[in-house]
C-alpha cells in the first residue's frame, strides 16, 4: 500500500482510499466495496480498482463474495509474493514440506506458494486472470475494465525476493 501510494499518482480529491502508512492490512475489499456502491448510485461511468498484496487479500479476501452478490465492477488486483514482505520460492516449499514438519521449518511469513486467488473469486461469479508478466498483466486489466456487472480479479504473480524500490521519502523503504 505504501508503494503503491507513490507510484499510482492520484490526481483527483476523494479518488484513492488507503489506510495510511504502516496502515492495516486487509481493510481494501471494504473500502472498495463501500466505494462501488456509491459510485453506482452517484457515478456509475467511474471504477473502482483494488490494489493489495496477497496477505492482505487473505484477511478480507472472502469479500470478493459480497462483490459478486452485489454484481459490483471491481477490479481486483492481488500482488502475489508468496508471503508477507519476503515471500517463499516454490521449490523452498515443496522441499520443507518433503523434508519436515510446514508448521515447524517455514518462516512465519511464507504463504502458500502462487495461491490461486483468481479462482476464488470466480467460484462466487466473478471472472478470474492470471498475469505472470507485464503484458498479461496490461491484457488482463484491458479485460478487467470491460466488465460492468460483475467483478474480476487479477492474480499478479511476482517474484517471492522482489523488494521494494528506493522511495522518495526513506520510511518507506526503511527495515524498521
């Protein structure tokens, strides 16, 4: 959220909706479903787009549900790491859960390897991408756009080790 904060510029008051630096995490479905109602009821021509992590999808990731009952045109965007911050290469896991106990020998922070969250919404009636590299990623979102009564999500697969880059201002890169 911070990162995206500083490289999705937003030029318009009362366009963007976060939960401030170092903000909680999982609060973007909701903000984004209370910002769908109100736009179909006062500009049903805008969308509202949801941007998250993986983790932060798992604690509130069920209201893709309410979404689709509502047939709210979100756009959904998962950034999928594998975990929190430093995510987990798949050939880690594979080989800690061959080699002991998951609970016992992965870091607290690992998820499970490229989840699958573009099901999950499909499972409720939503349409579900997969976007592996940047141009899947700009075909998927094209797509993503086009739907108006439903809503769609896209899985962005990125490398478990990717960090962040260097920030304007240095809190936001900062390992405190």
């Amino acid at each position: 959220m911070d990162i995206a904060r500083t490289m999705i510029r937003s030029f318009l008051p009362r366009h963007r909706l976060d939960a401030g630096t170092y903000g909680t995490m999982g609060v973007g479905c909701g903000f984004a479903i209370a910002a769908a109602l109100w736009s179909r009821d006062h500009h049903p021509e805008k969308r509202v787009v949801c941007i998250q992590g993986d983790s932060a999808f798992g604690f509130s990731g069920m209201e893709v549900e309410t979404a689709c009952r509502y047939g709210l045109p979100i756009v959904f965007v998962v950034i999928n790491n594998n975990g929190i911050a430093l995510g987990v290469e798949k050939e880690e896991y594979d080989y800690v859960k061959s080699e002991d106990d998951l609970r016992l020998s992965l870091r607290p922070t690992g998820l499970t390897p490229n989840s699958k969250y573009d099901q999950v919404i499909e499972a409720f009636g939503g349409k579900g991408y997969l976007a592996k590299t940047r141009e899947e990623l700009r075909n998927c979102f094209k797509l993503c756009l086009k739907e108006t009564e439903r809503p769609s999500l896209v899985n962005v697969i990125i490398s478990p080790s990717a960090g962040k880059k260097p920030q304007e201002f240095f809190w936001l890169t900062s390992k405190v």
